[in-house]
C-alpha cells in the first residue's frame, strides 16, 4: 500500500508504529464502511426471453419490428428507444416540421401524439381534418423527417382536454354507458376508428409508412372490464385496418392488462399538479430505483430475491417494460402552480433507466397550445389555451430548462440503447429502505452501467461518504471507484463497466457516457464528470497498443491502464492507439459543458457540437435559434480551416445587431373605453337602450353590466329588471341566467329628462370568447321616437359627472401597441409578460388566443403566430385578480405572492428571436 511506505524513515519507532497502526485501522474502516455498497450477481441466471405476441405486420423484411419480454427490436437488432409526445392538433401547423426537426435533433426517435375526438368532431358529423387537425399531413412530415409514429387515439384520451377527449355531443346521449362494452358506444367508437384510419391509410409502417404502434384508450382501470373493453377496442381497430407492429395501452394502478395482446406502458410523474394542497408533494415511490410499473407496486409475486439482490421474475413478467409518459415538465392546473427544476427531468429518467426501462417514453416533449371551440374551450382543469407544459420544447418553440438534462440522456439512448436493452435491471435488497442510498445494476452478465441517485425533488438528503461499490459478476469482482468517494446530496449519475470501445475494454469509469461518434477511422467517445467526484478510467490491457492523456496521468499496472488526475473540458482527450493501429479518443467534459451538447448527423457524417442555443438541421445546414444576437456553437469534426478552436472543438461565432422592438401597454379600467352619453329627451322619462347582438354557437359563461349616472336608474334586460348593486361609485350587475346567445335588449330608466349615463356589458362566453358594448353614440334615446344619444365630453367639453374606479375591483385591461413594421417581418417574436394577480387572458379581437395562470414566471406568448390577424384586430390583455390576498394555491416558496388581490401587468417586452446558420455540406 502505497500510503504504508509513506516517508516512514524520518519518523521516531514509536510513532511510526502509532503511525502504521492508524493508518491501517484507517483503511480497514473505509473498506469496511465502502463495501456496503455491494450487489452479488454470480448466481443470478440472465432471463428466458418470451416471444409470440399477438401484434400486427412487423413490417418491411430487415426492419421489422418485433418484441420480445424484454426489449424491442427492428431488423434483429434491440433497440432503446426514445419517444416524445407532440400533439399536432395543439399547434401552429406552419411550425410542425421545424418542431420535429428540433425533436429529432435533440434525440427523439418516435413521435407519440394523441388525436382527439373533441378537436375533429366538436359537432356531432362535423369532422375537421384541416389546419392543425390534418393529421395526415403531420404524419406524413414525420416521414419525410426520418422519425416514427406512435398513434394514441383513445376514444378516451385524457391528456388535459375536455370529457378526455370524447366530444360532449357523445357525453349528452346519458343512455349510453361510456368507456364500456355497451354495443351503442363500441358502434360510436367504429366511427371514430375508421374516421382516423382514412386519415392514416397507406402510412402505416407495413406499408412502408412511420406509424409502428397505437395506444387503445388510456388510464383504463374499471374494475373487472379491462381486458375485455381493451380487447375489444383491438379487434374493432384491427378490424377497421390498423395493422401495426405495436398495440399498446397505458397501466395505471393496480389493473390487469390482456397479456400479449397489448403492451403496457408505464408512467412516471415526479411533480403531480393534480394533487390538492398547498404543501409540498409527499415523497413519490417513483423517486427511488424499485420495479414500480405502476402507481403502487408491480406486484410481490414478479419480484424475486436472491440473496440481497432483488430482480423481476423472469417467468412470470410477460412484456417489456416500456413507458409512454416519464413526466419532464409538468402543466399549472388552477390550484398548484409549479416551476419545475431542470434537474428533475435528468433525475427522473436516469431511475427509469436503472429499473429497466427499455422504451423511454415523455409526456409532454413539445407544449402546445389547446384548441379553442366553437361550442366551449376544450381544456379541463389546466389553462384554457396555454399548455407549454414547462416542456423540453416550449409552446412556442424556445427551448426549456429542462431540454439540458433530457438530450444528453436521449444522445446515450440512441449510441448506447441497443446494449442496453439486452442488460436486466438487478436492485440491491438496501434500496427498500429509502433513507440508504439508492442504486441499481443494469448488465448482460458481463458489461453493463451502474445507476446512482441521491436526488429527491424539492427535498433535501444527507451525503454518503465513504462510497465505493462493489459489484459481484460470475468471473470477476469489479470495485468502483478506486478509492471512496463521497456522494452528495442531489448527486445522480450512472458509471459504465466492461464496456467494450472497439478492440478496447473499458473496466470502469466514474463519468457518465454521452454519445459516440464513427466517421471513417475517426472514432470519438464522449462522457462527462459530475457530482464533485474525480473522473477516472480504468482500461483493459488487452487491445492497447499505446494509451496517453492529454491533462491526466496514465499509470500502466499489471491488467490494465489506470487513467486519473483528469481536468474535463473541450480539452481533456484520452487517445487509445490500438493493436491494429487505429485511434479512439475519449473525451472528458465538465458537467456544465454536457448540458451545451448537441449531436447529430448530416448525410454520412457524425457531429458533437455545444451550444447554449438551440439547433436543428435541415437541407444540409446547422440552424441555431436563441433570444440572444451573440451565438456561438463549437463544432467536431470541423468543417473549415483558419477558424479558432477550442480544444479538439472548431468555433463558430455569429452576431447581430439588436433588433429593438419597443412595445406599448396602455392600461385602463373597466368602462374607460366608453362614452358619456345623455338622453334626448327634453321631457318626461329618460330612456337609453341599445339592441346587443350576441348569437353564437356558444353559451354565455358570465355577463357583468357595469355603469353609473347622474341620477337613479331602473336598467332592465329582456324586459327583465337588473340589480344593480352599489360597488364604490359606480353600479354593477350580474347577468347570469338573463344574458343569452341570442339577441338582447338593454334598456335604461329614469324618471327624469336628461339622464347622463356611462356604462359597457361584457360577456365571456362558453368557448372562451369576449363580447364588449360600450356606450357609444349608436346607444339610442328613446321618446316619441328614437333617437340618437347626444354625446358629452367628445367635442372638448368640461361638464362631466366626476366618477372615479375602486382600486380593488379585481380587473385590469390593457391594449398593447405593437411595431408596425413588425407585423410584415419574419422573425419569430414573443412577448414577454410580468404579470400580477390570478390569471390573464389575451384576445385578438373577440377571439381568446392565450392566457396565463400567475406562477411567478414570465408570460409569454409567440406573437409571430398571429401576425395575420393583429393587422385588423387590437391586442387586448384582461387581467384578474384573486378575491383575497392569501389564496388557497400552491406557489413554490421563492414566489412573491404580496398583491396578488389586485391586478397588474409590471413589465412587457418584445423578445425578437435571432437565427444563424452555418453549411455542413462544403
């Protein structure tokens, strides 16, 4: 030992023996305290795999896609892989491609959409399937894209949307049992299956086409019908056409599921808005390694035990483990708005992948916005319009915090997947008792990774120091790392071991893998250091022929190459020279760097670049978008000569000049907008009316009058007299039950001649639209004949009634002024909103187009998406308060939640968009 022989001989025979003696006590407690952390799995046999499931068309010979109960495969070849929901119909169809360019630059390999019924059939025999309803056309670009297609098309849904997605027309026929074998809704559900099958014919992936798998209703759990309705809803679509690879339903809870028929798909949410209270989550199951499929347990009967190790039974699990919805960002519903931590989503995946995930599926991937009907807006319990869903992708295509963490585990997925897949999830017994250190072995008796987490969301967990694990295979005993090393709170990370490098074997190493690349003899192995712990490699001798590092120690031993002491950055290469003379280079870079990385290809060649922006690829050029005039990406290989360069990366600097959009919010209360009007009549009674003309397909939600006079009023709607209830100076009255869709008729009373009066009725109607009268001078003066109003105040007049608004009325408008020149541009545009209160709604004209539940952040909203419309229509914000100061809501601690009775929108900007390109085709 190295530390026994350290400069002994200038030290006093008393106090080197004291000395000798501490140091060895020393060791001794450290290999005792490190070997704690130890699985065995010499006796652990790799598992049957089971075959014969009952799917469809595995497709074109050499791509099938095939299942066994393990993994996935397609030509043969297993699989990993990574699928990202993105719901066509909840966005801007002109920005579909470039967001599945985006997907796809990012990692993702399938894409999952739901199609909902509610969004085609609103009216009952009313399909639409144009817009951002064609899903045909979608489906076709993620063809032309090079990305699969996972149909989730219910009936049932879920997904945040009104009645989950089955249309209310369906939801008022009470005589028929819905989400049921009842003959009536199975006829009704036909339908719909073949209503979408028209829409995919000829796209499936037997055809050549990318749709491999369809999701058969979701989060069904009647008791004692699941196999039954869930087959049933199989055979109808089978029988309708859809012949597919995959068949696939989601299992939620403690239900059964028709084994082999249909696979189950788990889901994994760490932050669960739908939960009551304004405390903080309980500690979910989820955030520990377990063979949780579902929201309580797999069952103990599918876990065996052998010895301290914990693994699936191999003869009674029946599917693989496949996911559809590991939570990443997470929705605001009313009552809890949280603000996800990037970290969550790195956290969150990396257990699914040390439990045995072998199909890693996100909910949501790209937000969107919900769809606005003509009936009712088809949200249900979220924001009516916004679902940004704190995304990887946000609503309007910005980049999330989250997308850092999620890419660099897809990146492994894609390079590593079709290793991992083979590789069973083995749990240490300790990992039971949540409050020891969680950690999980995934291998295929030989190579595999080690999973660590000592992460739990918005919670905090002591350090483990003293950390080396022990790691028991049938021919050797690996111990990693070399010397213990302390694992601190929030530390979460997984470590390969015997990972085969080309002729190279790599033993170990305490850094996480990323990607790799092969473009010719240029081989590139890319992992990162994390967590305050020293990055170190241990390679096989065998295959090595040289081996050197750039900023590190190589220390040859007797089985191997022990590569230490390492600075990870840009620069940070180990350069393996192997017997057959070819070079792979392992590069090292910090953690902070791994969130920059972006890979890709482009024809035949492979790319690692960083960059804080965001990139895609298309027709042979590098897109980056940020809000930010100076980008830069560092590039490898590189593409040019003569450019500066950052280790082994090339850089690449772009600038701009800023574009400066000022931006106006002008303010104003309710009824600012209207006119003093006084009533013609010389004599007798003063009556003002006005005929509103509100018929719409939709219901009236709530109607308010708000008005004041120079004297005491009578008002009356359809000939039905208003309360008029006193709120500070002026008078307010509630509509509700009088107000209809159709047409009305308000009428204003006095008893004396020369009634001056102000006042605006407003309606917010079922589908989310605002309709607004004030008065004006088409109000009319009713006497032995009508009449026009006269008008006060509009030619310079100074003899007004005085009136003046409470401040704590709740409601606040404003109409933002945007640049003119804005609107003919090209450039992606947000507006960036700091508001106050409980929610706000944005309208172009009548027409509700965004709205924002206060969490504290900003609200933003793509501008450019509207650049048609806003040249005819104002921009009109509603801002409304909470009727109390401490409301009943879940903020996260750091939130200033003070004025929050009273609205306010502080600040408004206009966030341009900057984008540079660069050829990767020379």
């Amino acid at each position: 030992m190295i530390l026994l022989n350290y400069k002994t001989r200038n030290i006093a025979q008393p106090a080197r023996q004291l000395f000798l003696l501490l140091a060895v006590l020393m060791l001794l407690h450290n290999d005792l305290y490190a070997t704690d952390f130890q699985i065995d799995l010499r006796k652990i046999s790799y598992p049957v795999l089971k075959g014969d499931f009952q799917m469809g068309n595995p497709g074109p010979g050499g791509q099938e896609i095939e299942l066994n109960s393990l993994y996935m495969t397609i030509g043969g070849e297993p699989v990993l892989p990574v699928m990202g929901e993105f719901h066509y119909s909840r966005y801007d169809h002109r920005y579909w491609k470039e967001t599945l360019l985006k997907m796809k630059a990012s990692g993702i390999t399938i894409v999952s959409t739901y199609v909902l019924w509610i969004y085609h059939e609103e009216i009952e025999g009313q399909m639409n399937w144009t817009g951002n309803n064609n899903l045909r056309k979608f489906i076709q670009l993620c063809d032309e894209v090079g990305l699969l297609v996972h149909l989730r098309f219910g009936p049932y849904c879920n997904a945040e949307c009104r009645n989950g997605g089955l249309p209310d027309w369906l939801m008022q026929k009470t005589y028929i049992r819905k989400r049921y074998n009842d003959p009536l809704y199975l006829a009704y559900t036909r339908r719909w299956y073949q209503a979408v099958f028209r829409q995919v014919e000829g796209l499936l992936y037997k055809d050549g086409g990318p749709v491999m798998g369809l999701q058969l209703e979701n989060e069904y759990v009647t008791e004692g019908h699941v196999v039954s309705h869930l087959m049933e809803l199989k055979k109808i679509a089978i029988e309708e056409g859809f012949d597919v690879p995959v068949y696939s339903m989601t299992h939620w809870m403690a239900s059964d599921y028709p084994k082999k028929e249909i696979i189950p798909y788990a889901g994994y949410y760490i932050e669960t808005p739908w939960t009551r209270g304004t405390d903080e989550l309980p500690v979910s199951n989820f955030q520990f390694f377990s063979y949780n499929r579902l929201s309580d347990n797999i069952g103990t009967d599918l876990i065996q035990l052998d010895g301290e190790v914990q693994s699936l039974n191999s003869q009674e699990v029946e599917s693989p483990y496949f996911t559809c919805e590991v939570g990443l960002g997470t929705p605001s519903f009313y009552h809890r708005r949280p603000i996800v931590p990037e970290e969550m989503a790195g956290a969150n995946i990396n257990l699914r992948l040390g439990c045995g995930v072998n199909l890693m599926g996100y909910y949501m991937y790209s937000g969107g916005s919900n769809q606005v009907g003509k009936l009712t807006t088809l949200e249900s319990s979220t924001s009516r319009v916004s679902y940004d869903y704190q995304a990887p992708l946000r609503e309007f295509g910005q980049i999330g915090a989250v997308m850092s963490e999620t890419k660099k585990y897809n990146y492994f997925m894609n390079d590593f997947g079709s290793d991992l897949a083979r590789q069973v999830a083995y749990l240490p017994a300790s990992n039971n008792d949540t409050a020891n250190l969680q950690w999980a072995v995934r291998t295929d008796g030989n190579q595999g990774y080690l999973f660590c987490s000592n992460y739990l969301y918005k919670r905090s967990r002591k350090n483990f120091e003293n950390v080396q694990f022990e790691v028991k295979l049938k021919t050797e005993t690996l111990k990693i790392p070399r010397t213990a090393v302390t694992i601190k709170d929030g530390a979460y990370f997984m470590w390969p071991f015997n990972l085969e490098m080309g002729q190279v074997q790599l033993k170990y190493a305490t850094v996480q893998p990323i990607a790799k690349l092969q473009n010719g003899k240029d081989k590139l192995w890319a992992f990162f250091g994390d967590d305050a712990i020293p990055a170190e490699y241990f390679f096989s001798a065998g295959g090595i022929k040289n081996i050197k590092a750039a900023n590190g120690k190589v220390r040859k031993e007797a089985n191997g190459y022990f590569v230490s002491d390492l600075n990870p950055g840009t620069d940070c290469l180990i350069e393996i020279e192997q017997k057959d003379g070819s070079v792979i280079k392992v590069l090292t870079l910090t953690e902070e760097q791994s969130d920059k990385v972006w890979k890709f290809k482009n024809t035949d060649t492979e790319y690692l670049a960083m960059t804080e922006s965001g990139i895609f690829i298309e027709d042979g050029q590098l897109t980056l978008f940020a809000e930010a005039n100076k980008q830069q990406v560092l590039i490898y290989p590189e593409l040019s000569v003569n450019q500066p360069t950052d280790g082994i990366f090339e850089v690449h600097d772009f600038e701009k000049d800023i574009l400066r959009l000022p931006v106006e919010a002008v303010g104003y209360r309710p009824m600012e907008k209207s006119k003093w009007i006084e009533s013609a009549s010389n004599t007798g009674k003063s009556i003002i009316t006005k005929v509103l003309d509100a018929r719409s397909l939709a219901g009236v939600k709530e109607a308010t009058l708000r008005c004041s006079a120079s004297q005491p009023v009578s008002a009356f709607l359809n000939n039905i007299l208003i309360d008029l209830k006193q709120n500070g100076n002026y008078w307010e009255a509630d509509l509700n039950g009088t107000f209809n869709n159709g047409v009305n008729d308000i009428r204003i009373e006095s008893e004396n001649p020369g009634l001056q009066f102000i006042g605006e009725i407003e309606s917010l109607m079922n589908n989310g639209s605002r309709l607004h009268w004030a008065t004006d001078q088409t109000w009319e003066s009713v006497g032995e004949n009508r009449m026009p109003v006269n008008r006060l105040g509009w030619q310079g007049e100074n003899k007004l009634p005085s009136f003046k608004w409470r401040k704590d009325d709740g409601l606040d408008y404003y109409e933002i002024k945007l640049p003119a020149d804005m609107l003919f541009g090209k450039e992606e545009l947000r507006l960036a909103i700091s508001f106050r209160g409980d929610r706000a709604d944005a309208y172009l004209g009548e027409e509700l187009i965004s709205d924002y539940l206060f969490d504290g952040t900003d609200w933003v909203i793509g501008i450019n998406r509207y650049r048609d419309r806003l040249q005819d229509n104002p921009l009109l914000l509603r801002a409304k308060a909470f009727d109390r100061a401490n409301p009943d809501i879940y903020f996260e601690k750091y939130v200033d939640k003070t004025g929050l009775d009273q609205a306010a929108i502080t600040t408004i900007e206009l966030h341009p968009e900057y984008r540079f390109k660069l050829d990767l085709e020379n």
